[in-house]
C-alpha cells in the first residue's frame, strides 16, 4: 500500500505511520524478501515520510540478508537511508562488502545512486 502511494506522488502520514508500526510489531520481519525490504524503505523516502523505528527494523533485516539483494534492491535501499536522513553505520558498512562483490551487476544509474547515498551519509567507502 505505502509503494502505490509514494509511486503516486502521494503521503498519507496516518496510513505510514500505521503500517510502520504494524511492520515494527511483527516477529517475522526478517522473512521480508529483499525486495520487500527494498521497496518499503523506497516508498517512506520518495513520500518523505520518516519512521526511524522502521528504518531500524529494515536495517537489521537487510544486514543480515545482504548476500541476497541484487544491485537494484541494494542501490534501492542505501538511497532510500540517505534520502530519509536516516542514517544506519552498520548497514551501509555492511552493504559497501556486497555492493563491492556485485559491481558489474549495477547500471550506472543505481551506481550513482550509491555514490551519492554514501556521500550524503558521510560514509567511507574506500572500495567503491
């Protein structure tokens, strides 16, 4: 629901907030699949909706699952982090391993998605 609205150009602050919450609530949240992960991240950034809480609940999933995102989910989910503001040192230290192994993989679009979400974020990245 919250991609189809941010794929609108359209925020609904209560409707975000709720389904952050209930996304927070659930135990299974590492069963997302990469780009479920991905595209949940992607929609509370392009509709400018923050949920820190959230942000840290994909963040943890997507460290622990980073082997299994493709270059467009990664250049997805770092660019997302970045354009919330929302800033997680483990994932994007993390990410930079498989960003690095999968180079070839990225368009140069999601390429320079990833360069431009690592500088906003400040974060070292020496190998790429």
């Amino acid at each position: 629901i919250v991609w189809a609205y941010a794929t609108a150009k359209q925020s609904h602050p209560k409707l975000f907030k709720k389904v952050a919450e209930h996304i927070i609530s659930l135990d299974k949240i590492g069963e997302f699949n990469p780009q479920n992960v991905s595209n949940i991240a992607w929609a509370y950034a392009a509709a400018r909706e923050s949920h820190p809480q959230l942000f840290e609940k994909l963040a943890d999933s997507a460290t622990r699952r980073q082997n299994e995102y493709n270059s467009q989910e990664i250049a997805n989910l770092v660019w997302s982090f970045a354009s919330n503001g929302l800033i997680d040192q483990h994932l994007f230290s993390s990410i930079e391993i498989s960003a690095v192994a999968n180079l070839s993989k990225y368009s140069s679009q999601g390429l320079g998605n990833i360069a431009w979400a690592y500088a906003v974020a400040n974060v070292a990245a020496p190998s790429l």
